[in-house]
C-alpha cells in the first residue's frame, strides 16, 4: 500500500512538473512585455497549478486571437493565389540580376519562403520629410484612373488631412475606386465629420480595429502603423510619415521632424496590394482576390532596376519577417551597418 502512495506521489509530482514547464514555455513565446513574462514565471514556480490555471485564464487574450486568426485564413487564400507567380517572377529577377543579389541571398530567400516577399524590379525614390512627400502623394493621386488604397496609422483634420480628403471625393465622384482604412486608436478623431464627409461622397471608409470605450479596451495595442498608398497598382508609397502638418517642417518653427517614406513605380506595388487587401477584408468583411484589376500584369521599364522586397508582421502573420530580416541582413554584413530607428526597445 505503501508503495502505492509513493508511486502516485511521483506521478502527481511529474505531472505537476509538465504542466509548469509546459505552460513556462507558453508564456515565453506568447508574452511580449518582459516585466509579465517575469511575473507569470515566479507565479507558476511558487504556485505552478494556480499560476498556470491564472495565466490561461487572464494572460491569454482569446477575443485577440479569435479575430486575427480569420485575417489569417484570409491571408492564407490570397497568398496561395499568388504564390506560384510570386516564385517564378522572382527566380527571373534573381538570375537577371545574379551579380547583384548574391551577397544577399540567404535574405532573399528567406523572405521568399517566409511571406509573400517577391523580389521584383523597380523604380524607388526617396522622399525625406514630408515637404518630399506630399507633393508627390497629391500628385499621384490626382493622376489615378482606376482606384486608390490608402492605410493609415495618422491622419489629421488639419491641412494636409483635408487636402487629402478633398482629393479623395472628386475622384471618388469621378468614377475612380476610393478604398481608405484608417486606425480608429491613431485617427480616432476622424469620426467627428471626416467619415461622414468620405461616405456621402461615394468613399469606402473602415477603420481598423474599432474602439469604442478606449479606458476599458482590451484592443489597444493591436494597431495598424501602417502608411501606404497604392494608385492603380502601379505607383505606391510606404515609410514613416503619417498624413497631418506636423510632418511638414516650416521655416519658422525651431523644430526639426525628421522621418522618410518612398515613392515605389513598378511590381513591389503588386506586394503592397496583397498586404492591403487582406486587411481590406479584415475590416470591411469582404473577400476581395487576386483580380486582374487590383493587379494589373507587371511590364518592368528600362529605368526600373532597383530591386525591392516588401517585407510585413503583425500578430496575423505566422513569422517575424521584419525581424528575421533585420538579423539576417546584419549577419550577412561585412563591411558596415547603419540602422536608423525611432524606437529601439
């Protein structure tokens, strides 16, 4: 009888030691913050039942998941339509340009098979601060014919806003596709009577993510930071300038805003397209694919040969592209590295 008791004691004991290690390894992939990774693991080795059954209970955010993981599968849908054609398009490019992409090979290829990072030829331009940018962005889309896609982080009722607005309804008013996400955290103020305005005028307006009592959000870190405009499928723009006045500098201010987008002619616009669309239908609920329309066949020109890769992660993405791709890019080096960051964590 004895030795009953002893074999179950171990049993419990192993039992209750898979379950700590098991959940310790849950909490340090899923739990971004340092400082509730720590508290989690002292919960669960001072009391590893209750500390595992705690953070299961509230250390996991199942509503996040839920949400994110039907952006997944409709990211899965396009990526799969464009996956073949993505592959052979860019072993085109990279036998084209064999000199040239070699010493960046283990990065290409990595985001080749991570996400849909076709390597594609282009014309880039670099627009530094947005006294570069706007002028560029109104022309663009002053010039398109078929539609725009724009997403936002920040957008101002200001100037530069409304400038932006106004633009967007005429040519919404003459025929051409105006699609506008904006964060509803970082453009919250839009509501007051931009959307309203975007609306009645024939613009498809959505935010991302809504909030609606932001004290007691459970969402508000999941935002979308992104700042792209695609026009046509042939002309996109992407960086770290939002739309508002502030990112202009003006003579007469002290202040310096210091910050960098690009101005992309050519097939890496067709990646910012996938990108865009697959949160389109996140937020409007659609299921809008791989239509020649939204993807007009890419025709490199003569003056397109910067080669570019669209990287993207967010919680919906299965891997950290952006950071494997920082890592594998520093590894690769070998004469200098030059990062530039507003944010180093």
């Amino acid at each position: 009888m004895w030795y009953f008791f002893e074999g179950q004691n171990i049993f419990i004991i192993g039992g209750i030691v898979f379950i700590a290690i098991a959940t310790s390894v849950q909490v340090v992939l899923e739990t971004r913050s340092p400082s509730k990774t720590a508290a989690y693991l002292l919960l669960i080795i001072l009391v590893p039942i209750m500390g595992s059954v705690i953070y299961f209970l509230v250390g996991i955010n199942y509503r996040k998941r839920k949400i994110f993981s039907k952006k997944l599968v409709r990211n899965e849908v396009l990526f799969q339509q464009l996956r073949a054609s993505v592959l052979h398009d860019s072993d085109e490019v990279r036998q084209k340009f064999q000199q040239l992409v070699k010493p960046y090979d283990s990065t290409i290829s990595l985001l080749l098979h991570e996400s849909l990072s076709a390597l594609t030829q282009n014309k880039v331009e670099l627009l530094i601060n947005g006294e570069k940018k706007f002028p560029q962005v109104f022309q663009a889309l002053e010039n398109a014919k078929a539609f725009i896609h724009l997403e936002y982080y920040i957008v101002g009722d200001d100037v530069i806003g409304n400038k932006i607005k106004d633009i967007l309804i005429r040519k919404a008013q003459e025929g051409v596709a105006v699609r506008f996400i904006f964060d509803d955290f970082g453009s919250h103020g839009l509501w007051k009577k931009m959307v309203d305005e975007l609306r009645s005028s024939g613009v498809q307006v959505f935010p991302f993510y809504r909030i609606h009592f932001a004290l007691l959000a459970n969402r508000i870190n999941y935002r979308d930071h992104r700042k792209v405009i695609i026009v046509d499928g042939t002309v996109g723009f992407i960086g770290g300038i939002n739309i508002a006045d502030r990112y202009i500098n003006k003579e007469e201010t002290k202040e310096l805003w210091r910050d960098t987008h690009i101005k992309i002619e050519g097939s890496a616009v067709l990646s910012l397209q996938y990108h865009f669309l697959s949160n389109w239908n996140f937020c409007a609920d659609e299921k809008l694919g791989v239509d020649p329309p939204f993807f007009p066949a890419p025709k490199p020109k003569e003056d397109q040969t910067d080669l570019v890769q669209i990287v993207t992660s967010g919680p919906d993405y299965p891997r950290p592209s952006i950071m494997l791709s920082y890592f594998s890019a520093i590894n690769d080096a070998k004469k200098s590295i030059y990062l530039t960051s507003p944010y180093f964590i």
